[in-house]
C-alpha cells in the first residue's frame, strides 16, 4: 500500500482531544483508585437488592466485612448510635471482649495485601467505655504476624470517656503477604468503641490515590478527566445521587452513599441478589480529590452534574423545573464553578483553601448531565437551557458540554442534535460540545471510519464514552472482552477523530477501571486487583494516542479512504512543537501489510521510532495471569526509511522527526 504524505495542513488538533472518564463503577474508587484497604471502615455499609428498576431497597448491615477474631474467641460486636464520630455517618462500632486476647478483623475486599519495603499508616477513632487495656494492630495470615503496632490507649475517667481519640501507627512488613487478616486485638477484657478504621499506603499518591493506578494514568497524558460519572451522578433515585457538596469535607464527615451499582442486573436468575449488593460509596475520592487527580495527572478537570434527573434507564424521577429544588441543582452549578476557580475570599473559595489548595484548579469545562434525554415525561432540554443561562449569566467562559443520550442515529440522538443546532444558532456559546457515547461493535468502528466526515461544524462533539465490544454481554467480569480485535477498531475509529477534531474535540473510553471480581461492567480499559493491575490493548491504543498527539493534520487529500477499504486506517499530523511527524496507522486485517510513504521534498526524515502494538488474533487479551501478552514494543527507524510493516491486529505510531 502506498501513501503519499503532503505539507498542506488540515485541521489543528485541539490539545484536550484524548482524555479520561473516571466513573465509580466496577469498584473504580473504593476498593480502587482510593487506596483506602479496609471494606466499610465507618460501620455504614448498606445492601441493596431487588429489580434493578423496578422494586429495590437497601438494608443497614453496619458490620459487613468485620468478624471477631479469632472467630472462637469471646468477643461481641455490634454497631450502635449516640454519639458519634461524624453525625452525617452516626453508626459505630462496639465491641466487647469477655477475656483478653481477642480482636476483631475486616474483610477489605480479597484481603490485605502489604508489600516488604513499603509502609502503611493505620488510623482509628476509639473510645474505652469500660476498658483499661491497650490496643494491638496487626496483619496476620494462618498464625504468622507480618506486621504489628502495639497502640497505648488514652484511658480517661469514667465520666468523661465519651470523648473520640485519633490513634495512628505506621506498619512496616518485612515481607509481602497477600489475603491476610487485619486484626485490632484488646489486651484485656472490656468494652471498646470504634469508628473510622482506615489503613493507607504511606506512598499513596495526594495521599488518596493507589499509586499503580494513579501512575497508570499519568503515564497516559491525559488531556482532561471527565467525573464522577456516567450513571452515579444521577443515581438510581434522586435520594441516591452524586452530591459534589457532602464530598467537600473532612473524610469521617462525607456522607456515606450506596452504589446505584450495586443492584446493576439483578435478576431472577440470581434471587434479586448481585454480587455487588455491597457496593457503596464512601466518597474518600469526593471532589477536591478528583481536582488533585487531573492535576497531579497534568489534566484538565471536566466535572459532570446532575440537572435534577435519576438515572433514565431506571426511574422517571425528576424535580419540576420551576421548582425551589431545582434552583438548588442550578446553584451547586455555580458553587461548584465558584469551589474549583473562585479566589480565596469567596464562600467556596475559601472551602477549597480550607481543604489545602488556595490556588484556583482553573476548571474550564462542565458537563450538563450525565447521559440524558428529551422524552415525553422528561424536559431535558429545558434543564440544559436554564443551566446555561444561570451559568453564563455569571461565569460567561465556562464551556458547557450537552448530552446526545446513549446511542448514535437514534430518535433521542436526532433528536438532540436539532435542538443543540437550533440553540447554536442563536447563541455560539450555548454548548461548546455535546456528549456522544457508544458502546459498539468493532466492525462497526472499522466500518464507520469516516462517520465524522460530513458531520456539521458548528457545534462540536465529545466523544465522551465509547468501547467496542466484541462480543454479546454474557459476563462483564472478565477482561477477555478487551481484545487486540476491539482495539484496532478503537485506533482505527480514532484516526478519523483525528482527522476530523475540528468538531470532535474531546473523546475518552469508557468505563476506565474494574477489579478483578468485581466488575458490572466490560470491557474496561486498565484491570487490577489487590495487588496489581494491568493495562488492556484498549489501555495501550489510548495511551499511545494520548502521548503522540500532533498539532495540526496533515492532509491526505482522501488516501485514508482507500487505504481504509484494505483495513488500514491512517492518520498523519505534525507536531509543530517537537517538529516530528506522527504517523499513526491501524491494520485489522489478520495478516501484515506493507505500507510504502512518500515524504514532500520540503521533509526529510530523520532516524526516528515506531512504537507498534499487535496481536496473533483478534481475540488475543491480556489477563491478570499473562498481563503483557499485548504489550507495545519499539523498533528504530533509519533516516530515509520509506518501507513500514505493520503487522496483522495492530496499532503502529510512527514518529519522525523531520530536518
Ligand atoms: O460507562 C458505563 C455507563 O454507560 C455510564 O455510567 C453511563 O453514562 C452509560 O450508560
């Protein structure tokens, strides 16, 4: 196959183009990126069971995960009310040895996993109702400690014991143990109370964030992160939503959240019952959080709201529009846009610096709901115009981002399209873009290369949440449906993104994260457990993209359209930075094939590099016993060299500079 590089320059890529979407799903924060070890250190835990959208409740089971330990020994534990630590979290725990010697452990998802070298910092609210002993804190497994802290307790009268002390210790392993026990032992006999158990990595990234997977996403350069969601920002019932404010405050007083996740698919087949009944959300990664993560991953924040709708797919639940409630989902709009940017003398200025961040965070995106839509029953058109008038009345730069609800070429996707055109009209300001997902079949992306190609320009579009998915949706929990095959598609889909980001101006994949056992939702891009986690070929294709981004097209003048008929699907842009050329090429065809390129006379190629991920066949994945089975490699490229192989179910990313 030949191609024949031109100087003329087509569109400039616009520097957010490849991003992240970060949802709490699949245990994404908690027992995920929140690098928080202990499973319901507050004694809140709620499960929800039931049809998903018919007839679901939540139950209080305020000692899930935690058991005596040993489990013979003499000890009680109950969760209780009072007074406790945090009033908007008000269970605790109490326990009550009958001899000394007996403790109590939690379950912390698949066990504790400590690693020798590393250190880890235990911390807990206790009070002695009636108890003259000391505390001990260890991770044990089959009878062997592999770290311990003996914790003196502050033993006050009998009369003024009501008082919450903060006890912390450091663990130091000497060696790595995984699926152990953390246990907190009494010395004595007696009546202890508990709240806010927590164990951390001392190297947790912000002191929030598991550093494998925070890293993970560093690596990738992500231009921007969309959060919280997706559907948990809308909730399963208005009462269970994603509310920004209750995140904004010390941990012990965030206001305890199930997970709408947790009755996902819950069905006759499993008793109403899923797996995940025990999903919830302590919000240890709230909105401050979320900030320190695109900054600390060199991103732009691109938070989503709520408009006053449950999630669609399960409920009607709306507040009227005209309504004093609904004023109050317009003003956590503009509180929020006053917390991330507003100077330090303003109400939720000065909460951000209160939280250890004086300088803005500099937000200049904000999405309008999740995934929503026009129908009958719900205004969701009205909604997006009073918040963009609320918002732009103040904070008239802010870039709003619309939604065209959860399919392409629908009624609903038509639909919203002639209302944001409509609008866009009038005002150029009214959506800077409008939030398109797609959850689709490879083929599909291969087929459709060019289906931004005659799309109208004037208002732009986010390709906010998309995957292909190879096969039907039998099992989520499994990474085998991140294929080599469904990458390609994923590279090969996002060089026509390239090619047109004059209008698609933002894109990222979805979901981003699932622990291994965990997951109500597949394919996902990176997959981990307790101990590791590992990249998919989706993983890599983003990363590549998200590293090798140019700044303005090259124009192929069409060739793309016939390389695109022998499944090679190419992308050429400049990097006016570095000034190297980024040729970016996907083969979905079984077999290699030969690209010969021109280069202009005004290029001459230098030595240069090809970073190439491939697989044998189109089903190939990684998995958590063979992480690096599709893994990018690089090979060098000679001055001069016109002649590239790009192998059978690859992605390439060749990168030239030029003389
Ligand atoms: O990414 C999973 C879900 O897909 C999101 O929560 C929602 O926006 C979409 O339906």
């Amino acid at each position: 196959m030949n191609l024949k590089i031109t100087d003329k320059k087509g569109v400039a890529v616009p520097e957010d183009l490849i991003g992240l979407f970060f949802e709490d799903i699949n245990y994404s924060a908690d027992g995920g990126l929140h690098a928080e070890m202990i499973e319901n250190r507050s004694f809140e835990f709620l499960r929800a069971q039931g049809n998903w959208d018919k007839d679901y409740w939540v139950e209080y089971d305020g000692l899930y995960g935690w058991k005596p330990y040993p489990q013979d020994c003499s000890l009680s534990m109950r969760t209780v009310m009072g007074s406790p630590v945090s009033e908007e979290n008000p269970h605790y725990l109490r326990v009550q040895a009958k001899t000394a010697g007996c403790g109590f452990t939690n379950k912390a998802y698949d066990g504790i996993y400590l690693e020798s070298g590393k250190s880890y910092r235990v911390s807990f609210y206790a009070r002695m109702a009636h108890y003259k002993g000391n505390l001990s804190v260890s991770v044990q497994k089959e009878g062997k400690i592999f770290a311990q802290a003996d914790i003196t307790c502050i033993h006050v009268p009998e009369d003024t014991w009501r008082k919450w002390n903060r006890y912390e210790a450091v663990l130091t392993p000497a060696e790595t143990v995984r699926h152990a026990d953390f246990v907190i032992t009494l010395s004595e006999a007696g009546v202890v109370e508990f709240d806010f158990i927590s164990l951390m990595p001392c190297d947790a990234v912000c002191g929030v964030f598991r550093k494998d997977l925070a890293d993970m996403l560093k690596d990738m350069k992500p231009a921007f992160i969309r959060f919280p969601g997706g559907c948990i920002i809308e909730g399963n019932t208005l009462a269970n939503r994603y509310r920004f404010k209750d995140t904004l405050k010390p941990m012990e007083h965030r206001k305890h959240n199930w997970s709408r996740w947790a009755v996902h698919n819950c069905n006759a087949e499993n008793g109403y019952l899923s797996p995940y009944a025990y999903y919830n959300q302590t919000l240890g990664i709230g909105y401050y959080e979320y900030f320190l993560l695109c900054e600390y991953t060199g991103a732009k924040p691109l938070p989503v709201l709520n408009v006053g709708l449950a999630c669609q797919y399960q409920s009607h639940e709306l507040v009227d529009v005209d309504s004093p409630e609904f004023q109050e989902y317009i003003q956590d709009a503009l509180d929020l846009i006053e917390f991330a940017n507003g100077d330090i003398s303003t109400r939720w200025g000065a909460v951000r610096a209160g939280m250890g961040h004086p300088e803005p965070f500099g937000m200049e995106l904000l999405g309008i709901g999740n995934e929503q839509w026009e129908t009958e029953q719900v205004d969701f058109f009205e909604r997006y115009r009073r918040f963009e008038k609320a918002i732009h009345a103040v904070y008239p730069e802010m870039k709003l981002i619309g939604s065209a609800g959860p399919e392409l070429n629908s009624e609903r996707y038509q639909k919203a399209w002639e209302f944001y055109h409509a609008e866009g009209e009038k005002n150029p300001e009214f959506a800077y873009a409008v939030d398109e997902h797609y959850y689709i079949r490879p083929d599909w992306m291969l087929q459709n290369n060019d289906y931004y190609d005659a799309y109208p320009r004037n208002v732009k579009v986010f390709f906010g949440e998309y995957a292909a998915h190879p096969y039907q949706w039998d099992n989520y929990n499994s990474s085998r449906d991140n294929t080599i095959g469904g990458a390609v598609a994923e590279a090969a889909f996002l060089t026509g993104i390239e090619r047109n980001s004059d209008v698609v101006v933002l894109a990222s994949y979805a979901p981003l994260f699932a622990r291994e056992g965990y997951a109500q939702w597949g394919p996902d891009m990176i997959w981990f457990d307790d101990a590791t986690a590992y990249g998919t070929p989706s993983y890599y294709v983003q990363k590549m993209f998200g590293q090798n981004q140019g700044t303005v097209m090259l124009d192929l003048n069409g060739q793309e359209k016939a390389l695109a008929q022998q499944e090679l699907f190419v992308s050429v842009s400049l990097d006016e930075k570095t000034g190297d050329l980024i040729l970016k090429a996907a083969n979905s065809k079984d077999s290699a094939q030969e690209l010969h390129v021109e280069f202009p006379n005004s290029m001459i190629p230098e030595e240069g590099t090809a970073e190439i991920l491939a697989g044998e066949k189109k089903e190939d994945y990684n998995r958590i016993e063979e992480p690096d089975k599709i893994v990018p490699y690089t090979e060098a490229i000679a001055a001069g060299q016109t002649d590239f192989t790009l192998p059978g179910n690859s992605f390439t990313v060749i990168r030239i500079p030029l003389k």
